[in-house]
C-alpha cells in the first residue's frame, strides 16, 4: 500500500513537470518542429522558390578538373580558396564557393550539363531560411539562438519522460481517438495519439540536435584534451590539417580529379565494401606552392554517418596531411548527427521524418490546447494567463504557419530582379514573413479563441495562392513537371494543396465546435431563466 502511494505521488510530480514544462517551452518547440519539418525538403523548397535551378539529375560521372579549371579563371579568379560540391539527386546543380579579393565567400551554382552559372532568384528559399531557422531562430547574437533551441530540446526529452510516467494506460491511448466527442476530451486522445505514434522520433529528434550542438553547449569539453589548440583538435578530430602559406607562388594546375580518386582508395582500402566516395572538396592556398585539398565524404549515398572520411593531402604532391581513422567516440557521433540530417537517399525515411515532424507539431499544439481548455471554466471570465498562453499560442502556431505561406506567396510576387531601400530582393522575402507573423500575434491578443479559426482559414487560402502563383509564373504546372521528370516542383505543389485541405478541414472543425459552445451556452441560459422563480 506505501508502495502504491509513493508511485501515484511520483506520477502526480511528473504531471506537473509534464503540464509548467510544456506551456513554459512549447510556442519555441512548435517553431522548432514546424521549421524542422520544412528543413526536411529544404533542397526540394529551394528549386521551387528557384525556377531556374530546376534541372533533372544527370547520372553522368562528375569531373571535378573542368569545373576547377573554369573557375579559378572566370569568377574565382585569383583566389586563394575554392569549394566544390558534388551534384546530387536532391541538388542536382553544382555547388561552388570561394573568397573574393575582399575575403567574402561567395557562392554560386553552376548548371550540371554545361559548368555555366546559374542566375538564380535572389532568395534564401528552404537552406538559407527555413533550415537555419530550425536550429538558431535567426538569433545569432551570442548564440541565443542555438541555447534557446537547445533548452528546447533539453526540455523536450523531459517532457516525453515525464508523458510516458503520466500515462498509465498507453497501450489503449495509441489506439484511443474520439473526434466526435467534446473539444477537450478529442484534443487530449489527439495530444496522446500524436505523442505514441512517433515516440522514437520525438526522442531521436532533440537528443541527436543536442549532440550536433555539443561544442556550443560543452565548449571545454574538447578544448581541456587539446589544451586548447584549435587547430590540433580540427587535424585530430575532423581530419582538417591548417598549413600556412609558403610565400612562393604556384602556377601549375592541380589535378584534383587525381588527388580525390589516390583519397577515396585510401578510404577503400580503410573499409572494404563501404565504396565511400568524395562529395566535397576545399582546395586552399590555391596559388601558393603550399597548396592542399580537404577531400571530404559529407553526406554518403547509402550509409547514415556523415562527415565520416575526412582526409587532407597536398595539392601538389599529394602527400597525405591529416586523416583520421574514425574510432568508436566519432563513429557514434557521425551517426547520431547523419540520424538527425537525413542526407541520405532513402525518400521513405524522408517522408518518415517529414511526418514525425507533422506529429511532433501537432502533439505541442494539441497539448498547448488541452491546457487552455482545461482551465476555462464555463460561464466564467477567462483568467488572464489562459488568455496570453492563448495568444502567444495562436502566434506561435497557426501564426508561424501563415507565415511560411506568405514567404512562399510573397516569393512568387516580388520581382527577379528588385533591390530597393538599400534591402535585396531576399530580405524582402524575409520581411515579410516577420510582418506577418507579428500581425497574427496581434490578430490573437484582439479576437480571442476566434483568431484560430480565421488564421486557419487565411492558411488556406494562401497555400492555394503559392500553389496557382508557381503555376502562373512558370512553365512548370503540374503536368509540365511531371513530364519533366521535375519531382521536387510538383510534389511541392501537391504538399501546399495538402495543407490546404488540412486547414480548411481545421477551419469546419473550429466553426463547428464554436456553434455548438454557442448552442450549450444558450441552452444553459434557458435552463436557467425557466429554474428562476417567479416575480
């Protein structure tokens, strides 16, 4: 019986690190699960946000030499570094960077078949926005952002420890859905439902960002072993040798395409059977007689561990600088981190992520909801904390949705080719998104409940508009795009008419429980005149 008592005094503790964890920290996880979700197809949404990238992947062997040659006498001309990344199924365009005479880097795409570079829209589309905004909130100033987000995560698994003591019969609550009862009793089966289903997501999720993050978080974790010396960590850990100029010039060529294939059979050699091959190369000191090259296997074809093959050798001999043979410790690690980028090929597993991302969302909205519902007692004025927790809610939920809609809406609007006020064309993207998203928080502060209804409904709408616009401002319809073998476009659009249906399914679902709060209240009224005696 003591045994019993302390057991229901524990769940009772949990429930309340469950319920103050949850509404102090889930506006920011919505964010961040909403934005992780978008970060999946982030290279899908950056050829749909740019038309002119939309090029079918070649199966052509890449030829790093004429690519090396055409830059380092065209646009990279005179640089001391140049990067290359290998065209891929999901980037199929070329990938360059380099420093300009000013020490910038600049990037640019080069189109797969022909070198040439690609004029592409001026935006920061899925990679440049969405993505970074997953993991940072675009608060870089000291790295708020990334510790926000990592309290986030940090929370996130105390939330889902603590969901899995509340609950004392789960089996039963992963198959219990009741859409047809009251609002409070299907939004908590919906928060169960949400939270079961992708369980191992909602764990895998934030543990493996946490990891990612370590040396923001546990700076002096590495530092002490190497007493402090960056460059000994980055030739022991990353494989990446730092080499100082030497101050007589290099005029040759590099034969990069030589260097990579001498990496990837030491790499062969190393681990018969894994056929790692090089996707990244950094060559720097490019002019110099101390020239290298960083051959790097950043995201493998068929194995999760990313950034696993790391080697750096000479540009002019080829004499190997630095490689690492990874060990148990950097294994793990470039597993858990390959877990959480998903850059491999595997579109099921994609599709997976994409979908644990939606549940992981959904089960924050719903639990967000619940709370509110919960402490709305009827025919009583709504305490004040229920109505700012409501509408910092709608702001961080819908409201952030609407607003990725009208990035997407405002992309297809703003002219190629506009740089006015001294903003480019991206940032007014961005602009207005934040604008947006700032007037949802302030629709929710003036109309209450009802604001999640209209914003449900204005999400609609504009999922339909990016849709019609990519159809309007390019050739690439559906139909176009299926008969292009352009996969990314079309699926794109059939996602945004997907979110469509979603919201205007929320929409009907609002309005009807709104009716039928409004039916019980009168009916409540009523009872109550006819209880009240006579005159």
């Amino acid at each position: 019986m003591k045994l019993l008592s302390i057991t229901d005094e524990f769940r009772a503790s949990m429930n309340w690190l469950h319920t103050w964890a949850g509404v102090a920290v889930s506006c920011f996880l919505f964010m961040i699960f909403w934005m992780g979700s978008l970060a999946v197809f982030d290279r899908e949404i950056d050829q749909w946000m740019k038309p002119q990238t939309r090029v079918v992947s070649s199966e052509q062997p890449f030829a790093f030499n004429p690519i090396v040659e055409s830059l380092l006498k065209g646009e990279a001309k005179g640089t001391s570094r140049l990067f290359i990344s290998v065209p891929k199924e999901r980037e199929p365009n070329i990938e360059a960077g380099y420093l300009d005479t000013n020490g910038e880097f600049q990037r640019v795409l080069l189109h797969p078949q022909t070198g040439q570079v690609i004029e592409a829209t001026d935006s920061y589309a899925g990679t440049g926005f969405f993505y970074p905004f997953h993991y940072s909130l675009h608060i870089r100033y000291e790295n708020i952002g990334y510790w926000i987000v990592g309290f986030s995560a940090m929370s996130m698994l105390v939330l889902m420890v603590s969901g899995i003591f509340i609950h004392r019969k789960i089996v039963q609550d992963f198959f219990t859905f009741r859409p047809k009862k009251a609002a409070r009793r299907s939004t908590l089966d919906l928060h169960n439902l949400s939270s079961l289903v992708a369980l191992p997501l909602h764990v895998l999720f934030p543990l493996t960002g946490l990891m990612i993050f370590f040396s923001i978080y546990l700076p002096w974790s590495s530092e002490v072993v190497f007493d402090g010396d960056t460059l000994a960590k980055r030739a022991e850990v990353f494989g990446q040798a730092q080499i100082e100029p030497s101050g007589s010039p290099f005029a040759g060529e590099v034969d990069v395409d030589r260097l990579v294939a001498d990496v990837e059979e030491r790499w062969a050699q190393r681990e018969p059977g894994a056929n790692s091959k090089a996707d990244f190369v950094d060559l720097r000191l490019a002019n110099d007689a101390n020239a290298y090259l960083i051959v790097r296997e950043v995201f493998p074809s068929r194995a999760v561990s990313m950034n696993k093959n790391i080697t750096t050798v000479s540009a002019i001999s080829g004499k190997v600088k630095a490689d690492v043979a990874a060990g148990a410790a950097k294994s793990t690690y470039a597993w858990l981190a390959g877990a959480h980028f998903i850059q491999f090929d595997s579109w099921a597993l994609r599709w997976l992520y994409f979908a644990g991302g939606l549940l992981g969302s959904t089960m924050i909205a719903t639990g967000l909801m619940f709370w509110i519902q919960a402490r709305i007692r009827k025919g009583a004025i709504e305490p004040r904390s229920v109505r700012v927790v409501r509408g910092l809610a709608i702001g961080s939920i819908t409201g952030i949705i609407l607003a990725s809609g009208v990035y997407l809406v405002a992309n297809r609007l703003i002219p190629v080719r506009l740089d006015a006020i001294g903003m480019a064309r991206a940032d007014f993207e961005v602009l207005f998104f934040y604008l947006v998203w700032i007037a949802t928080f302030i629709h929710a502060a003036l109309l209450g409940k009802s604001a999640w209804r209209d914003q449900c409904l204005v999400i609609a709408f504009v999922a339909i508009a990016a849709a019609v616009l990519n159809w309007i401002t390019t050739p690439d319809h559906p139909i176009a795009a299926i008969s292009k073998g352009l996969t990314q476009v079309w699926s794109m659009d059939l996602v945004l008419l997907a979110g469509a249906a979603a919201a205007l399914f929320a929409t009907a679902r609002l309005r009807k429980t709104r009716d039928l709060e409004a039916q019980q209240h009168v009916q409540r009224d009523s009872i109550q005149s006819e209880a009240m005696p006579a005159e």
